[in-house]
C-alpha cells in the first residue's frame, strides 16, 4: 500500500487579507485562494523535478516505466461542504506506482515467485531476497527548501487576486 504524507503550511500575516476576503461574493471567494494555493506550490514542483533521483525502473512486464521527473503533478483540489482549500504536490501513480518506495525506501523482503513476474525480462520463478532501497525523500527536501517562498508567494498573490476581484466588482457597479 503507499504511504501518503500531509503537511500543513501555515502563513502568518493572512489576517487582513482574510477581511477583505469576505468582502467577496461567496460564489468567488475561493477563487484567490485556489490561485494563490496553485501559484504558491510551483518551487515546490520544481525544486522537487529538480531533486528526484536519476534511473530507470521497469515494470514487471520489463517495458520501462515514465520517469519519476515526468509524473511530479500539482493540483488544487476544493473541498466545497467545507470550504477546505488542498494543494497537492506528487506523483500521478497510476503511471508510477513506485514512486513511494523512491521516496520513503523499502526494507530488505523476499518476493515470492510467481511464472508471470518477469523484472527485466527475466522471469522469476523462486523466491528472490531484495535487499531493501535507502530512502530519497526529493519531495520532503524539496518542501522544505522552499517553505518560506511558498509562504510568501501565497500571500502575494492572494493579495494581488483579492484586490483584482474587489476592483473587478466595483467595474461591475
């Protein structure tokens, strides 16, 4: 099963900007919010293309698979009962299904045989003994090289987005 990993970022200095937040139409509140969220993560996205670690993996079947590099996603998702607003850096894991065992390492475990498992081409029919993988948390570092930037970055444009909107309104009147 992968291991999914959550962290919270808080930004100080969102109390004013929170006022004239709610001076927004409730049907375009979140807009600056989600921009501001989706802008904010883009170092993160980067830095972490930048970190994860070179090499080819295969899958069973012995085609190779997308780089790790090639399926880093960002996406903002809305929570709209709530009103929850999540940003999300990681791997579309439908083309990389290995991605966390890069990211958090393995311990050394056996593979049973199996006649359809192949790993290069070589088809494995005892049990192996896999010696494990150190971790590489290129995500986790890459989170926290740039925290503050994304701190800043999230309330500059959640600044710039709310005042855009309000002046938008006033246009409008």
């Amino acid at each position: 099963m992968a291991k999914a990993m959550a962290v919270k970022i808080e930004v100080d200095g969102l109390k004013p900007l929170l006022k004239r937040l709610k001076k927004l139409p409730d049907k375009i509140r979140l807009r600056p919010v989600r921009a501001a969220a989706n802008y904010a993560m883009t170092p993160i996205l980067k830095d972490a293309r930048r970190r994860v670690p070179l090499g080819e993996g295969l899958r069973p079947t012995g085609q190779e698979r997308p780089h790790l590099r090639d399926t880093l996603i960002k996406k903002v998702k809305t929570y709209r009962s709530s009103g929850t607003i999540v940003a999300i850096v990681g791997h579309d894991y439908r083309k990389t299904p290995h991605a966390h065992l890069v990211h958090f390492g393995t311990r050394p475990h056996t593979i049973a045989g199996n006649p359809r498992l192949a790993i290069g081409g070589v088809v494995i029919g005892g049990a192996i003994r896999h010696p494990g993988a150190r971790a590489q948390p290129y995500l986790t570092d890459a989170l926290r090289a740039n925290e503050s930037k994304v701190q800043k970055r999230f309330r500059e444009k959640l600044a710039r987005d709310i005042e855009k909107q309000i002046k938008r309104l006033r246009a409008k009147k």
